[in-house]
C-alpha cells in the first residue's frame, strides 16, 4: 500500500463524511492521508466539485470515486 494519498472533499458533504470513515482506519496501517477541501483551492474546485469525494494516490495520480468501501480502498492503494 503507498503510504500517501489526498481525499479530496468539503465540509458539510455527507457523502465526504463517509469516505473519509472508510479511508481513515487505514491510518493505522501506515498510510498517510491529507484530507483536501476543495473549497480552499480554485484549481482543486473546478476539477473537483462535481465528483467529490475522490481518494487520489500520491504515487501514481490514480484517482477512485465515490462510492467505495474499505476493502475497494486497499485493492486500490495496493
């Protein structure tokens, strides 16, 4: 599994609330997530208001849309 990826969100989006409790247990496995308000970043906003949220890999730039649940999470990151 990578050790670093960026979740891409906002607050108050509910679906948001729930990748991130998919994504975060795996924090204690090593991975290192950066959780990204797309609000805060234009760029970030336009390439991403639509979709989000969206779990992005560090390593590769490979990008998986919601919905997904743990075991998809580490399938992906593997």
């Amino acid at each position: 599994m990578p050790s670093e990826c960026q979740l891409f969100g906002t607050l108050g989006c509910h679906l948001c609330e729930l990748a991130e409790a998919e994504v975060m247990p795996l924090v204690e496995h090593g991975l290192v997530v950066e959780l990204v308000d797309i609000a805060e970043n234009e760029a970030c906003f336009d390439s991403y208001e639509l979709r989000i949220p969206v779990l992005r890999r560090i390593d590769t730039g490979a990008e998986l849309d919601w919905p997904f649940d743990s075991e998809q999470v580490v399938a992906f990151l593997r």
